[in-house]
C-alpha cells in the first residue's frame, strides 16, 4: 500500500481556520449553524470550541457557493440543498475545480508574460 502525500493530516479545523478558508467572518459560520441543521460541527472542552471536520467544511463550502456566489437567499438555499442534495453537492464541487483550474491558469499566465 503507498503513502498518499497528497492526504491532509489535519483531521479538525477551527472556526477561525474555516472562516478563513472562505473569507467569512466566524459570526457567520456560527449563523449558518441555526439556519442549516446539516452542519453540525463537533463541540470540544468545557468551552464548546468548535472542531469542522472535512464533511463540515464541504457543508460549509456548499452553502458558501450558493449564498456568497452565486446570491441566493439563505431561505433559496435550503430549498436547493432540500430538493436536490446531491445535485448541488457536485455543482459546488465542479465550481470549486473550475475555479482553481482558472486561478492556476491566471498564475501561468502572469509567469508567461514575465517571459517576454
């Protein structure tokens, strides 16, 4: 069996982390808990210091994609997520790779025309 590299070795992320991974301030993360009842993110420590696994910020970055990017409605959202879970699971996840495919292309780019 090989060693995958390419595995993440953090199994939990702070709220700090995920807000920052999104641009989002953490009163929002928090926010988008009482509104979207799928992210539920573990509680640690006398505390309750969030804990966002993988799942939780895949959560997380669905709503992001259909509440910050594309402007629906927090109520538009949930009907989307309700209706058609899985359908917006992968629209979330093709935006996100097209979105780096293109960032990885702008930075090719700026490295070819450093060329010249």
């Amino acid at each position: 069996m090989a060693l995958n590299l390419n595995k993440n070795l953090k199994l939990y992320y702070s709220i700090s982390e995920v807000a920052e991974m999104f641009d989002l301030n953490e009163s929002t993360l928090r926010y988008w808990e009482t509104e979207f009842p799928y992210l539920k993110p573990k509680t640690a420590g006398p505390n309750k210091v969030r804990q966002y696994s993988e799942k939780d910020i895949e959560q997380v970055r669905l709503i992001h994609n259909l509440v910050k990017k594309r402007g629906f409605k927090l109520a538009a959202a949930k009907k989307i997520i309700n209706a058609n879970r899985d359908g917006a699971d992968r629209k979330a996840d093709v935006i996100s790779r097209l979105t780096a495919v293109r960032d990885d292309l702008q930075a090719l780019k700026k490295e070819l025309d450093g060329l010249e």
